[in-house]
C-alpha cells in the first residue's frame, strides 16, 4: 500500500543543474536517436521491396501519424508541467494523483483522435492526393496502426513522468525499448512473414505495447506513482492538463508548417536544391539529436524547481542549457565541416546539391544554437505556466520568422538564400524568446517574494 503522505524525491532541487542537464539531455537523445535509426530503417526495409506505391503510401501514412505524435508530444508536455512542480513542492498525494489523472485523460483524448482519424481517414488521403493501390495500401498501414494510439500517449507521457522524477535512466529505456522491439520485428514480419506494409505496421503496434508497458512498469511498479483516481478533482486536472495541451500541440504543429514553406520555396530551383534540402532534412535530427533532447530534458529540472520555489537554480538550469547548446553546436560544426565531401559522396549528390549542403555545413549549422535556444526558452514556459508564449514564439518563427527572410534570401541568393533565410530567423525569435524567459522567471521571483497572488503550480 502506497503511504500518501511519502513524496517522491525531488532529485532536481539539489546538485549541479549543468550535470542534470547533462544527463536528462543524454537520455533523452538516446531515446530520439533510437527512434530516428528505427524510423529511417523501416523505411529503407520496405524500399527493399521495389514498390514505388509502398513507398508513396508510408509518406502519406506519415503525414497523418505526425499528428498523432504531435498530439502525444503535447500530453506528455502537459504531464511534465503538471507532475514535476508537484514533485519540487514535495507534494507526494498531488504527484500520484496527478499521474492517474493524466493516465485517465491521455486515455480518453487519444481514443477520440483515434476513433475519429479511423472513420475520416479515406477522406484524408484522398484530400492528400492519394490514390489506386497507394491509397489503399496507406488506408490498409493506418487502420492497423490508428487503433494503438493510446498505447502510444500513454508511453509518452509516462517517460514524460518519469523524466519528472528524475529517473532519466528508466525514461530512456521506454523509447529505447519500444525502438528495439520494432527495429527487430520489422524485418521478421516484412520478409519473413511476407507481410510487406502490414507486417510493418503490425510492428509498429507491437512497439507501442512494449512502449506503453515499460512506461508503466516504471511508474507503476518502480516509483509507486499511483493511486485511486478522485473523479471530483479529474475535472479541474483535466482542464488545467488541456490548458497546456493545446498550445504545446500548437507549437510542435508550427516547425513542419514553416518547413513545407521552405520546400515550396526551394522547388523554384530544381530537383537538385530540393534533393539537397530533404538530406540537410534527415541529416539534422541525427547532428542535433542532443539540441532537441534539450526540450524533454530541461522541462521536468525547471518545473521542480519552480515547485520549490528555487528561482535561483531555475536561471542556472537555463544559463547552463544556453552553455550545453552552444558547445554542443560548435563540435557538430567542426564535424560537419570534417565530413562534409563524404556525406556528399554518401547520398550520390549532384554538384548543384553537394554545394548546397556545403554551404549548409560551413555557415549555417553555427545557427543551431539560436534554434537550440528557442527549444529550451519554450520548454520553460511549458513548466512554468506560459505554454501560450511557446506556441506564439513558435509560430512566430514560423511565419514572420520564415516567410520574408525566405523570400528575401530566394531573391538574393537562389537556393542558398531559401536555406539561410529559414535559419535567420531562428537568430531572431531565439534571442527573443531567452530575454522573455529571463524576464519571466524574475517576475515569479519577485511574486513570489511578495505573495502577490503566486501558485507553484503550473498556472501561475
């Protein structure tokens, strides 16, 4: 029987915030680099096919499966938010209560986007342009897939957690366990099986239940982080959990937005520049996998804090994060600029190509840390009751952000200046949004000193 009154460990509230960093940035990497090498293996194996419509239809799939992780992305925001003040204000009953409330509620908002993207989906693809056999092998992957985006959620927002208690070990190995058991499925069930498509999404289903059972294990199991659920409170966590939900869906929504811009404004220039934009595309999530760890890292380090109150500590975590950014930046551009003819060797470029990702290499790739600057100014607000002020930053960089400085950039300089006017625009809103966050956690500072109506919760 779990004692109410014992309250988890608020590991963050003590020792170097640089070394927390450090460590919750590394394992959430390793989890994104997992499900980065899975997710282009998967791809590469039903290639292995030679069904140009297999191929099509997963890039359909994956446009509407975007969404659904994106809408995962913005519940596990939401648990970090609401569970890791808990946890720093040593609030043991609120903590537990919080997390089967948040396991009841990504339940129920999942299924609904579930039951409601299975019965729309036809019409989806069509509108996408899908059509013949490549839209109904989409429909057939999806419909296999749909039904398990609970398990997904909830895998999600019980690593989400688990970062919120510190145990980055345990939060790693819900992607890393959920990436190994498709990575190895896929092969078996695509060849082996002759199941083609449908034994990689019967994969993908597999790896959500290993993703959603390790989650759980841990929380449940290992952490006790459980109780009866109060349905007179679900209502109010619920609200405060959609509260900050939405914006964090919003924000995530916003990047591929601003990169279809790019994509539409790169096409004037050829199929070269096009070539060269989508491999800078797949070549930034692996160089900057530790950049975009930053965001599930530093969320759960500011949200204990600013449930304790440690005001001090919280712009220590960020002035660290800026430092981790900036460094880590600087050795992926060293290695860039070192790799840089063999990568273009790797992927067969064409001059017009090899010299975009050249130029991407050499001058725009010290531009990260403004991007990287943005993701952790973002993932404060989150925890520190602004979700509103990330889905506006986000969608300000891309749109004002993007636009003018794409267009500009294609006026001047071709296909080069669609690049850089993408990334200038991260210079901008990055610097914006640090200064915002600086000035926000100083104005809880100085509420919190004077008691004007400050709450260590996730609305402040």
């Amino acid at each position: 029987m779990t004692d109410p009154n014992h309250a988890p460990a608020a590991k963050f509230l003590t020792g170097s915030t640089m070394r927390h960093v450090l460590v919750m940035t590394g394992a959430s990497a390793a989890g994104l680099l997992a499900i980065f090498i899975v997710d282009f293996a998967d791809l590469y194996f039903l290639s292995l096919l030679g069904e140009v419509e297999v191929t099509a239809a997963i890039g359909y799939a994956g446009t509407i499966l975007f969404f659904t992780i994106s809408f995962g992305i913005g519940l596990s925001i939401a648990a970090t938010a609401l569970v890791a003040p808990a946890i720093g204000r040593l609030d043991g009953e609120g903590a537990r209560r919080l997390t089967v409330h948040m396991a009841i509620y990504c339940s129920i908002a999942s299924a609904a986007v579930s039951v409601l993207l299975f019965v729309t989906m036809p019409m989806i693809l069509t509108l996408f342009g899908a059509e013949g056999r490549t839209h109904a092998l989409a429909l057939s992957y999806l419909h296999i897939i749909t039904p398990s985006t609970p398990l997904l959620v909830i895998g999600m927002c019980t690593a989400a957690i688990l970062r919120a208690l510190g145990d980055a070990r345990r939060s790693m190995y819900v992607t890393l366990f959920g990436a190994i058991a498709n990575g190895v499925l896929d092969p078996i069930l695509i060849f082996g099986f002759g199941w083609g498509i449908e034994g990689a999404a019967i994969a993908t289903v597999i790896s959500r239940i290993v993703l959603a059972g390790t989650g759980l294990y841990g929380i449940i199991r290992v952490h006790r982080l459980w109780a009866k659920p109060d349905m007179r409170i679900f209502r109010r966590d619920a609200r405060d959990a959609t509260s900050i939900a939405i914006p964090a869906l919003l924000t995530n929504i916003a990047t591929p937005v601003g990169n279809a811009y790019v994509t539409w404004a790169i096409s004037d220039f050829g199929d070269s520049a096009v070539s060269g934009w989508a491999i800078i595309g797949r070549l930034t999530p692996l160089a900057f996998a530790g950049v975009f760890a930053l965001s599930a890292a530093v969320g759960p380090i500011v949200g204990q804090n600013y449930g304790g109150r440690a005001f001090p500590r919280i712009r220590r975590t960020l002035t660290d994060a800026l430092v981790f950014t900036g460094i880590y930046t600087a050795v992926v551009w060293a290695a860039l600029i070192l790799l840089n003819g063999h990568l273009a060797a790797l992927f067969h470029a064409t001059p017009k190509t090899a010299e975009l990702l050249r130029f991407f290499s050499l001058w725009l790739t010290p531009l990260f840390a403004f991007l990287g600057a943005l993701f952790v100014a973002n993932a404060s607000f989150n925890s520190l009751g602004k979700p509103q002020l990330s889905a506006k930053l986000n969608w300000g960089r891309a749109t004002i952000g993007t636009v003018p400085f794409v267009i500009a950039g294609a006026h001047l300089f071709g296909a080069p200046g669609v690049i850089a006017g993408n990334m200038v625009g991260a210079v901008v809103f990055g610097i914006l949004a640090v200064l915002l966050c600086y000035r926000h956690v100083s104005d809880l500072e100085i509420r919190s000193a004077t008691g004007a109506g400050f709450s260590a919760t996730a609305k402040p």
